[in-house]
C-alpha cells in the first residue's frame, strides 16, 4: 500500500475543502488516515480461503 500517496492526497482533500493542513491540530491528518487505510484495506491482502483458515470456518458448496 502506497501510505505516502495517501498521505498526499489527504492533504489535498483537507486543501480542497478549505482547510490548512499545516494547522497544529491538523498536521498529523495525512498520516493518522494512510495508518487507518492500512489497518481497514489489509484483508485484501487475503484470499477467502486465506480468511477462512485463519478464522477456522469453512463453507460447503451446495449442489444445485
């Protein structure tokens, strides 16, 4: 995952709605987000039967 390219375009968000990323409160923004995306999107680096193992479940197939 490309945390800088997040980081950058949080910023652009945060210029585009009008406000100023350099702000005390808002200069560690970018990179609280591109930490979050990471811990959100890390399933994708999975397959379901990847999941599946690590959780213990396993599914049939019906017959149709």
């Amino acid at each position: 995952m490309d945390t800088k390219a997040i980081e950058e375009h949080v910023r652009g968000i945060l210029e585009a709605i009008g406000e100023d990323p350099d702000h005390e409160e808002l200069q560690e923004t970018p990179q609280r987000v591109a930490r979050m995306c990471e811990e959100i999107f890390a399933g994708i680096a999975y397959s379901n039967h990847e999941i599946a193992e690590m959780f213990g479940k396993t599914f049939s197939n019906p017959s149709t």
